[in-house]
C-alpha cells in the first residue's frame, strides 16, 4: 500500500468531485477558548466532508447542549441543522432519519451531554442502529457549565481546585460495542490525520457509527492532574494500528506484506485499511474490543483507533423496510389512511 493512503493531513485538492471549494464546507466564526480541542474536531469535519466529496444540503447536523452542542454552528453552514435540548438529541435525530432517509446524518455532543443526562437516550439510538454519525467531544468535564467532573472523567483526575474525582469512569467506545454498534471508534483532537481518516470512514458506513474523541477543554481540564488535557493525553496515546481510507473511485495500491493490513469494504464501496502496528488487533472481534478496552484503563493507555467495524450489521431503517422515497416526501394520500379504512378501524374497536 502506498504510503500516501495512510498520511492524509498532505495535498489536499482546491476543488472536489462537486466543484465545491473546502470554504464552501465552513460554517460561522468559532465562540469557543483559544486552542479547545472541539473546534481541531470541526477542521476535520469540514476537511472530511469536502475530500469526500458530500454535498452539504444532504447533510443534517443534530446536537444537544454543551460547548461541544455549539459546534455545529461552525462547520457546513450549507446544511440542514436541528439543535435539541440537553441529552435529547436522539429522540430529534431518530425522527429525522426515518423521516428522511435520504439524509448523511452527523451529531455532536459532550461527555455530559451523552454519557449524563443523555444516557439512556444514546443507548437506545446504538441499540437500533440508527444511520447517524454519533461524535461525542469527551472533555471529561462539563465544560458550558464552568467545568464539573463528567461521568468520563478518570478516577484519581485532578480538578484545577484539587478536587479529586474518585468515581470510576464510563467508557463509551466499551458501551457502544456491549450494544452491538458496528462502527465504534476513538480519537484524539491533537491527532488531525488519524481523525479524518476516521470520519471519512463514518461518512462510507450505513449505520450508527460512534466515536468518542478526547477532545481537551483548555479552560477546564488542561492542567497537570488532569487526564483529558493535551500533555496527558499525547503521553498516554496508543494507537491500536494507522488508519488509510480508500473512496471507492481510487485504486489501491498495495506494497505490504501480506498480514500487515487489513482491508474493510464498507457499505459505499469504499475500503478501509489497517495497518497493523506492535499488536495482532482484530477489529470485527467483539471479545477482542472490549478486552483491549479494559486493558487500556488498566494500564493507564489512552487508546484509539477504530476499536469495533462490522459495515455488514443492518441499520435500523434497513429492517423497517421502508418504500424507496422518503417519509417526508410522501404525498398525503399515500401517507393518510382513506374515511373508509378509518372508519373499519373503528367498527373493529367496537
Ligand atoms: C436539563 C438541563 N440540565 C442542565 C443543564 C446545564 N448544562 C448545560 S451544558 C451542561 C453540560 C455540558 O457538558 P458536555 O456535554 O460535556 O459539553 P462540553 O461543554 O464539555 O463540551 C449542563 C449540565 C441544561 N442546559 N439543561
Ligand atoms: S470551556 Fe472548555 S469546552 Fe468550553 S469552549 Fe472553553 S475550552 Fe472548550
Ligand atoms: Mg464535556
């Protein structure tokens, strides 16, 4: 394989398949601090987007509250945008997707947002497979609301006041792969090459597709004690292999030796390679994800990469067989039941 498929962060073309510009990705000027990893997780976004050559009017961006939730105001501008309340954007993105399955549905959250109040809602939407690109922005604090301890937060973390969080952290990539997502992945905003290659390989996959990034907030929780800011994190990165994405219109050229990557044709024809670094990871193992996972907490490892794909599992819209257009779309008489149906339904009630 060609070492370009594995190094994105290179030449990246003036124009893409569309004629679009990387600008015509872009959304309004960030409000976040100087140097939040949220608004490095917006770049690749934008950059994912425009190299894949997505047009943004398909595009329906979803979030909930929390400076994470803002983000979607500053990226594709051009597309369609539904913000919802704290940790309720799965209940808005769910309805949106069946209404319009025609949709690339992308949704920004928090730590707080998904992993506090928003639990219960985002394991149901990874139960059902809902087609929807799911990124929570993992700070380990609530940062919107001045920087309290979220449920990620490590045990033994230091806040800037000396508070010591002694609850153990959730680990959201692990509960993902307990339900059974078939795309689960974890990045790094300190790491643009590694993330991009993730997101594109998001946009490719039909199905819910969860990353949780390590995303340092630099007002909050960037100091030392701290095990979400930028010094800990890039001390304590591991990569499970180096990500390369191949679209479906580009050859791949190969050069390795047989076993040193694995290749993964995802739902749109596109390929994802993985290029095995000290470790033998099989990423369709759900055993092998969840042990490596627990490993990684035990030995102190921030690990990332894509943890868990299977592009094969069904999304939820795929077992409701659904007609081809969309919901949305469907004129009223096909929607609206006839006088006469309603009226033999309610003799039946009878
Ligand atoms: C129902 C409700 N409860 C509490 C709040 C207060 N609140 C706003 S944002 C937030 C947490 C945000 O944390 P996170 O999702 O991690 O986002 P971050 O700001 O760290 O990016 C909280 C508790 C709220 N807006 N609504
Ligand atoms: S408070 Fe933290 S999370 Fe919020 S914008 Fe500032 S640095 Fe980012
Ligand atoms: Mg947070």
């Amino acid at each position: 394989m060609a070492d370009s498929v594995l190094k994105t962060a290179g030449d990246v073309p003036k124009e893409n398949r569309l004629g679009l510009k990387a600008l015509d990705y872009g959304g309004g000027k960030s409000t976040l601090c100087a140097g939040c990893g949220h608004d490095a997780i917006s770049n690749q976004i934008i950059r994912a987007f425009y190299e894949m050559s997505v047009s943004p009017e398909r595009v329906v961006k979803f979030s909930g509250i929390g400076c994470s939730s803002k983000t979607p105001a500053y990226f594709m501008s051009r597309a369609h945008g539904l913000n919802a309340v704290h940790g309720r954007m799965p209940a808005v993105a769910t309805g949106a997707m069946l209404a319009n399955k025609n949709l690339l549905g992308i949704g920004v959250s928090g730590d707080g947002d998904t992993a506090s109040i928003g639990l219960g809602q985002f394991m149901h939407m990874v139960r059902r497979n809902i087609p929807l690109i799911y990124i929570i922005e993992n700070n380990g604090v609530y940062g919107l609301t001045k920087g309290q301890f979220s449920a990620t937060a490590d045990e033994g973390s230091k806040l800037k006041s000396g508070v010591i969080n002694d609850l153990p952290p959730m680990d959201l990539c692990a509960l993902a792969v307990e339900l059974g997502c078939g795309f689960v992945a974890r990045g790094f905003a300190g790491d643009p090459k590694q993330m991009v290659n993730i997101l594109k390989a998001a946009i490719a996959h039909d199905g819910m597709a969860v990353i949780d990034v390590i995303s340092p907030c630099t007002t909050f929780n960037n100091h030392e004690g701290s095990t979400k800011g930028y010094q800990y994190s890039k001390e304590h990165q591991e990569l499970l292999h180096q990500i390369g994405f191949v679209p479906s219109y580009e050859q791949i050229e190969i050069d390795y030796a047989p076993g040193e990557v694995k290749k993964v044709v995802m739902h749109d024809g596109s390929t994802v390679l993985l290029k095995k670094l000290e470790e033998d990871y099989d990423p369709s193992n759900t055993l092998q994800a969840l042990s490596r996972l627990h490993e990684a907490v035990e030995a102190g490892q921030m690990l990332t990469g894509l943890v868990f794909l299977k592009p094969e599992k069904k999304s939820f819209l795929e077992m409701l067989n659904l007609v081809e257009e969309p919901l949305a779309s469907l004129s009223l008489d096909r929607v609206r039941p006839s006088r006469e149906a309603l009226a033999q339904i309610m003799r039946d009630l009878m």
